[in-house]
C-alpha cells in the first residue's frame, strides 16, 4: 500500500512538473516576442489581434522533451520503448511548423514534407496500422502506405481546427486523458503518464490561449500534436493487452480515435465541400465549424463549449455503440456531427447562445 501511494505521489509530481515548466516557460516566450514584436501576419483567414505571436508550439515541446527526458525516467524510471527515433522525429515535424508558421510553405510543398517525416516516423519506430487481414501478401508495404496516410490524416485535422481561441488545446486535452485512462487501464503506464504530461502541458498553454488569447499554438504545435495524438492512437490500436489480434482493424481505428473524431470529421467534410464546390481542397477558406460559429454570433466561449459538447457526445456515442455494430456506431456518429452542423443557425436563434459576444 506504501509503495503504491509513493508511485501515485509520483505521478502527480510529474504531472505538477510538466505544467509548471510550460506556464513558466509560456511566460518567457510572452516576454521575448512582445519585446522583439514576433506577431503573427493578419489576413482573411485570421482576423485576431495584430499583436498576438503563434510561437506556443515552442513552449508545448520544450516542456514535453523536459518531461520525457528528465521527468519521467527519474521520478518513474520508465523509457520510451520506440528510443530516441520518435522524440527525434517527433521534433523534426515541429520544426517543419515553425518554417512554416514564418514563411507560409505551399500546400504542395507540405503535403510532401509531411508525406517524407511520417514516413520516417513509421519506419524508424515500426508503427504500423496492423492490416494484415486486409492484404496478408503484401502487409507490410499497403500497412506503410496506410499509416503514413492516417498519420498526415491525424496531423492535418489537427492543424486546420486550431482557428479559435483555446479549441484545440481542450480537444487536446480531452484525447489525451482519454488515451491516459484506457492505458492506464490495461497496463501501458509509460504512455498513460506520457499522455497525462502532454495534457498538463497543454492545460498550462491554454493559460495563455484561452480568449482573449495572449499567444497562439501555430503550426508548429498543432502538427507536433496531432503526430503525437496519431503515434498514441496506433499504440493502443497494437496494444494486444486492449485489442485481440483478429479484431477488425475498423473496430481499433472507430475506438481508438473516437476522442479526437470532430477534428477527423470536420478535415473530411472541408475535404469534400471544397472537392464539391470545384476548389483546391488544400486551400484555406471560412468554412470550417468556428467560422460557421463565428457567423452565426457566437461568442468564443459558447463556441468552444459548442464543439466540446459535440465532440463528447461523439466520443459517448462510440463507446455505448461500437460493440454492437460498428455501421450503426459510424451512422450515429455521422448523424450527430451532421445535426451539429445544421442546427448551429436555430441554435443561435432560439436558444440565444450567440447574444454573449
């Protein structure tokens, strides 16, 4: 009993640590791009302040790599099973953020660069969507090709829903204690702990980014988080100890990303909206859920209280039904996110949730 009150005093030290270090250090970063005006540019797309910097990315993997490199191995000694190569590529796509938050890569160009850093991600650390039942033959090629596209997935429906203040940091924070509890649960305490220290940094962040926001994420932390928000969800698809090997592989992916499913559903729906509407489906537009919120008078808090609802009810809807039939499970999921969409104008209307401004 002593022993495991000294190991659960541990975790919250970690957790206490990894939100110190980030409030402090999101602070220090305040401080340097108010004195040197590192702001982020104004355009259509984002109408906010001028004097707002999106260098929070930095704060968020600063924070993490103190976390996993100091932290965790001494308080708990445990070690990240995949080694170096995934903090390593982990950073790479970060820094891909940061060039792009300064100098706004082409679409074409970062299509490319993420295609060529999730594919040395799944190479070097063998993160593999498991496909095997689908082409047995040829497994490992259709399974590389396939993860690195989930992966980019992942990453981009991260990317496009950071638009409003503090919305993905609590999506965030919401997949993160999901994925903590399932594998804490079934006994994958590196990564539970891993992903509790990736929420507390978060939650430190959102300090800063809740309306009206003092500094935003950029590129940089919503790709390095959605990268790390993939990596976790094919870790517990593979963990063995929460899926049968023959379990369908739709079953592992529906559960596995079932807390972070709005980001997923709403890059789809863009996706296809633009395909429909014959524009660049990797352009950028006022179409996205905030916007549409935004249109219709919400104010930023009932916009992110909004969208957590939906996504919670997504997230409930999966676990209650995915066991009986993953077609109803989609279906319901499609019809709850859908509904969302449509009712925002009579929600706005009639229910006056877009009079607080």
């Amino acid at each position: 009993m002593f022993l495991m009150k000294l190991m659960l005093l541990k975790y919250i030290l970690v957790l206490l640590l990894s939100f110190s270090v980030c409030h402090y250090i999101m602070k220090k970063i305040l401080y340097v791009v108010n004195k040197f005006s590192i702001f982020e540019e104004v355009n259509s797309l984002k109408n906010h302040n001028p004097r707002i910097s999106n260098l929070g990315g930095i704060a968020i993997i600063t924070s993490f790599y103190i976390t996993t490199n100091f932290f965790i191995p001494y308080f708990l000694h445990l070690q990240n099973q995949y080694g170096n190569d995934y903090l390593a590529i982990l950073t790479v796509i970060f820094f891909m953020g940061v060039y792009d938050d300064f100098l706004n890569i082409s679409y074409i160009k970062k299509i490319i660069i993420q295609f060529c850093i999730s594919g040395l991600f799944v190479y070097k650390t063998n993160l593999l969507l498991p496909m095997e039942q689908f082409d047995p033959g040829y497994f490992y090629s259709f399974s590389f090709i396939i993860t690195i596209l989930y992966i980019m997935l992942v990453m981009n429906s991260f990317n496009l829903i950071d638009g409003a203040d503090g919305l993905l940091a609590i999506i965030s924070i919401i997949g993160f204690l999901f994925f903590s509890i399932i594998l804490f649960i079934y006994g994958n305490v590196y990564f539970a702990i891993f992903s509790l220290s990736l929420m507390a940094i978060v939650s430190a962040f959102l300090f800063f980014n809740s309306s009206p926001a003092k500094i935003f994420m950029g590129d940089s932390g919503s790709l390095f988080l959605g990268m790390v928000m993939a990596s976790l969800s094919i870790v517990i698809i593979r963990d063995q100890n929460i899926f049968n090997q023959d379990q369908n592989i739709l079953y592992k992916v529906l559960f596995s990303f079932s807390a972070i499913s709005l980001p997923i559903f709403e890059v789809l729906r863009l996706i296809i909206t633009r395909l429909k509407n014959r524009s660049n489906p990797f352009k950028g537009d006022n179409n996205h859920l905030h916007h549409i919120l935004k249109r219709n008078h919400f104010s930023n808090a009932k916009k992110l209280l909004y969208i957590t609802i939906c996504q919670m009810i997504l997230l409930l809807n999966t676990i209650i039904t995915i066991d009986y039939s993953l077609i109803v499970c989609i279906v319901i999921n499609l019809f709850i996110y859908s509904s969302f969409i449509v009712l925002i104008p009579a929600v706005s209307r009639y229910m006056g949730i877009g009079k607080l401004v």
